[in-house]
C-alpha cells in the first residue's frame, strides 16, 4: 500500500529539486559517494527501504552505485528519449537516478547511480531497528544464501563462532581443532520478521538430524547450532526443537550461548551470489 501524501517527509528546497522535480546533484558532493557503513538506505521522502549497505560499491563516478536493490523496492522508467532508464521508489515515486547495466563493475554487472539527497542512511544498529541472531548449519554459504533472501533480513554474513582461537582463518577453522562453528550473523528487523520465525528457517534449511556434520561436509566446524543472545532466544530454540521432536525428528542441533562472531574472509561472502549458482548441500525443507 502506498503512503498517503501527508506521511511524506517535508523535503527542503534542494531535496524537492531532485527527488520531485529529478534533477541530479553535481558528482562527489553527496555525503553518501565515499561511505561505506553498514545498514540501510531508506527514500529520503517516504522512509521506504531501497538498498542494503552490502549492495554497495565504489565506482568513482562521483554518486553512490549498488548492484542490487531491496526486493520490490524500485521501479524502472526509461526516460522520454529512449536511452537511459530513470529508477524511482517503488513506494513514493521520488527520483533516485539512473541504472545502467553492462558496465562490468561487479559480478551483477548493474548499476544504480543515485543521489546521495534521495537517501537516508540508517546504520545497522541504530535505536535498535535492527536486531542479531546466530546460526551454524553446515558450510555458511548455504545458510547465508537461503537467510538472505527471506523478508525481513537485513544482511547475512559469514564467520564463526564458538572456538577458543582469537581472529580465525578459515585454514584454522578447517583443521576440526580451533573449535569453531561456520557460522552466519543474520542482522533483522523485528518489525518484520520474528526470532521465531528465523529460527524455523534455519530448521527448515539443512538437516537438523545430522550429527558428523551437513550432507557431505564433516567435522565439528559443520555441526548444527543456534547460538542465543538470551533466555527467550534459548527458550525459543528449546521449544521448536521439541515441537520437531514431537514430529518424529530426532534432532542433534546444540542450543549455546552466543559468543565472539569473527567475519570470514572476503571471498566466503555471498559466495552463491557471485558464483551465480545454488546451494548444493542446503535445500528448503517444510517441517512447521
């Protein structure tokens, strides 16, 4: 549903120049062309979310650049001579920019240029809009793939949890003896999704009867946990594993205590993606 025009935020002389009249700021001077934080970019207008920080790249083409937008969150209208194509918000209607494809920037080979004055930029933690939550499942790209593309996710991240080295590599983690969980930090919104529901997820993703690790991947680094922040998240976990339980699974995933998240390296993150392939050890599973 669209906002009505009176929730819409009250836009300054310059914001209205772009965003309602599309006009476009000159390059480099948006507070948002160098910055790389991590979080949100909402519509300056109508507060809608429009790209997540890890979508973003440096194209030093003097305005910020993605290479994905939020899902349904922008429209596409070739302009009037044919040749470039205007992306507005999905919500609102406010100008963004152009988008331009085949330039070979990134693996997406897509490019959304857009105004810095179009943007608000949330971080990640802000007011505690955003919420963490922690599970391994196997080899993370899996787990990480399948988060990412449920509603209501901010971010998926590779990494690990659980051992008793300090910045580990993923060579360390491999070798079974750092005590390491491949792991992946799913940032939410609890507006829009529950720990609940991410939990199951996470059930209905892999196999949580394996015990020596996920489809062909064993060892310890592969076993299957949810890591809690709390007694509610232990309690939540505690509870659907009965409810399987119930169902007949006999279910070998381990409820711990969160501890210590180290980002994997580089080439770990959004492996699919890039790859542009699909999980062949991770497949969607009803069991709730």
């Amino acid at each position: 549903m669209e906002s009505n025009e009176k929730e819409y935020r009250k836009l300054t002389s310059a914001e209205e120049r772009v965003i309602v009249h599309k006009q476009t700021e000159m390059p480099f001077t948006g507070e948002y062309n160098d910055f790389f934080e991590k979080g949100v970019y909402r519509c300056k207008r109508c507060d809608s979310p429009l790209y997540r920080s890890d979508s973003k790249f440096k194209s030093t083409c003097g305005w910020p650049s993605f290479d994905d937008e939020i899902d349904g969150a922008v429209k596409r209208i070739r302009d009037a001579d044919g040749v470039r194509v205007e992306i507005v918000c999905a919500n609102c209607g406010g100008h963004l920019g152009h988008v331009f494809e085949g330039e070979g920037y990134t693996d997406k080979n897509v490019r959304h240029c857009v105004n810095s004055i179009s943007m608000v930029f949330v971080p990640a933690e802000k007011e505690g809009r955003v919420k963490k939550a922690h599970f391994a499942g196997g080899c993370f790209w899996g787990v990480e793939y399948f988060f990412e593309k449920r509603e209501g996710v901010v971010s998926a991240v590779s990494g690990y949890m659980g051992g008793i080295l300090e910045n580990p590599t993923y060579k360390d983690v491999c070798t079974g003896a750092s005590g390491h969980y491949e792991t992946v930090e799913v940032t939410y919104d609890p507006n829009k999704i529950s720990y609940e529901d991410l939990t199951k997820l996470f059930f209905e993703i892999h196999d949580p009867t394996q015990r020596d690790g996920q489809g062909p991947d064993l060892g310890e680094q592969y076993l299957s946990v949810v890591f809690y922040e709390n007694e509610e998240e232990r309690e939540t976990a505690m509870k659907l594993i009965g409810i399987l339980k119930e169902k007949g699974y006999d279910i070998a995933t381990k409820v711990l205590p969160a501890e210590v998240f180290y980002i994997a390296e580089d080439y770990h993150q959004d492996y699919y993606e890039r790859k542009k392939s699909k999980p062949y050890c991770h497949i969607y599973k009803k069991m709730f």
